[in-house]
C-alpha cells in the first residue's frame, strides 16, 4: 500500500491498482460520486502521473468506525453489553 494525503493505492495480484480514500467526512451518501471519483484519481496521479488515464473497473462506498478524537478505539465499548 502507498498513500498521498489521504488517498492511497494498493497493487492487487491481478494488475489493477485499488485507489481509494481513507476518511470523507463531509458525505454520508452510498452512492458513487463521480467528483470523488475524479478526485481520487488526481490525488493518486501524485504518485502515478498517467493513472488518471487508467480505465475504472468499479467503483465501492463503505463506511468504517470514527470516533471524533481521531484516537484508535481499543477493548471493548462500556457502552455495549
């Protein structure tokens, strides 16, 4: 895995390149958004000049924990039983 600011890219064993992002804040939506999109791939072109010219084989939106310290969450929550 490479990162460039929050983007990063990571080789798959068949030779397409996954591109993504690791945190969007701002946006809660699952569907794909073909300006994040586009983002993505002119972040990643800091690292691959020419992935910008790449075909998009598809497109994934997922959620992950945040927890508003930024801090890792670690044992479990005293929240849940």
């Amino acid at each position: 895995m490479v990162g460039h600011g929050s983007t990063y890219l990571v080789p798959r064993a068949d030779g397409r390149t996954r591109v993504g992002a690791t945190e969007c804040r701002d946006d809660h939506s699952i569907e794909p958004d073909r300006g994040r999109i586009e983002e993505l791939l002119k972040s990643a072109s800091g690292l691959v000049p020419t992935i910008d010219r790449s075909a998009v084989s598809g497109v994934d939106v997922g959620f992950r924990p945040w927890v508003g310290d930024g801090a890792p969450i670690l044992g479990p929550d005293p929240e849940v039983e």
